[in-house]
C-alpha cells in the first residue's frame, strides 16, 4: 500500500536532517547544511552470453561506497568552534601534510546523518566510518551577485552503517487530529 492511501504513514522529507562530525579528540559537532546527498553503493554488472539464447548477468566486483558531497554558507562570527569551513580545511591540510600520522584531534573519524520526521524525532541514521575529505571548493566571488558563499565538500569514507529507530517513529497523524486539521483549515 502506498503511504498516500494511508493517513498514518508519513514520507521521509528532504528538509528534515542534520550531520554530526565526530573527531578524533573526541568533540562531536553539529552543522545545519545546505546540502547533503546520503550514502550510495554500487558495484559492476557484466553479462555473460552462454549460447542459450538469453544472456547471464552477474556481479563481478565488490560493492563500492561511493563519496557523499555537502554543502554549506561560509559564515564567520564570534563562535570560532562552529565555524565548519575551518574545521575543513584544518582537516584536510593536515591529512595532506601528515598522511601517515592519525594522532591528530581534529581528524574527522566519523559522520552521521540524522534524518528526522515532523515530530522531530530521529527515524534514520547513517553513520560513515573513516572518513576522509577528498576535495573541498571555498566557493565563487562574483560582484555580479548578492548570494551567499557555499562551501562543498567531498567525503570519502570506508563503509556505512544505517540504523532506522523505529521505536521513535509516531505514525503520522491520528485520524481524529487530521479531522479537526480538516475542519479548522489548517491542511
């Protein structure tokens, strides 16, 4: 059945998420991104033809995680702590300067991806293990524009787990607060 026969079932949104950088030290931080695309797997299908007419497929290679990328504004303010683009950047020039040594604080050891359904409540997490920044762009300058400077990263990371809390999920709404949403208008 889908979720729109259904008043209790209720769609994950893309609007409702929040990732968590765990560093090495330690410390867990919060960012509200822009933009995130969630964890991908893939690997390569070949097809075998073996004279019977119908071709064979097949999965020849290990699965693959594929690299995540985020997005977010650059803001510079009094908390030095939040500020994700130095925290970044910090991360990536001492991996690239000292690829060998993992003694560092401030190393990113994992992130998690948090979504969350209109109650508020976490449905969904993915956490990515070993994770390393491949690429990072600080954002475009242009006096022909007022928006805001977005900073996108690449992430690569080892594997993902995906842990799905079901226990905190509420079922959408009940049928008599979607009735009195009906009368009052508020739908």
């Amino acid at each position: 059945m889908a979720f729109w026969n259904s008043l209790t079932n209720e769609p994950l949104r893309k609007n409702r998420w929040s990732m968590i950088l765990s560093l090495a030290g330690g410390d867990l931080i919060t960012f509200a991104l822009k933009e995130c695309s969630k964890p991908e797997i893939s690997t390569e299908i070949e097809t075998v033809n073996v004279g019977l007419g119908q071709p064979i497929k097949y999965r020849n290679k290990p699965f693959i995680w594929q690299p995540i990328n985020i997005k977010f504004v650059s803001v510079r303010g009094d908390d030095q702590n939040g500020d994700a683009a130095k925290i970044l950047f910090e991360s990536l020039k001492y991996s690239f300067n000292n690829p060998n040594n993992n003694s560092r604080n401030d190393k990113i050891t994992s992130i998690e991806i948090q979504q969350f359904n209109s109650q508020g409540k976490t449905v969904e997490t993915w956490t990515l293990k070993n994770c390393l920044i491949s690429s990072v762009n600080f954002g475009t300058l242009s006096y022909q524009e007022d928006d805001f400077v977005e900073i996108t990263a690449k992430i690569d990371y080892d594997y993902a787990e995906l842990s799905q809390n079901y226990n905190n999920v509420e079922a959408g709404l009940s049928q008599s607060e979607i009735t009195n949403m009906l009368r009052t208008n508020e739908i």
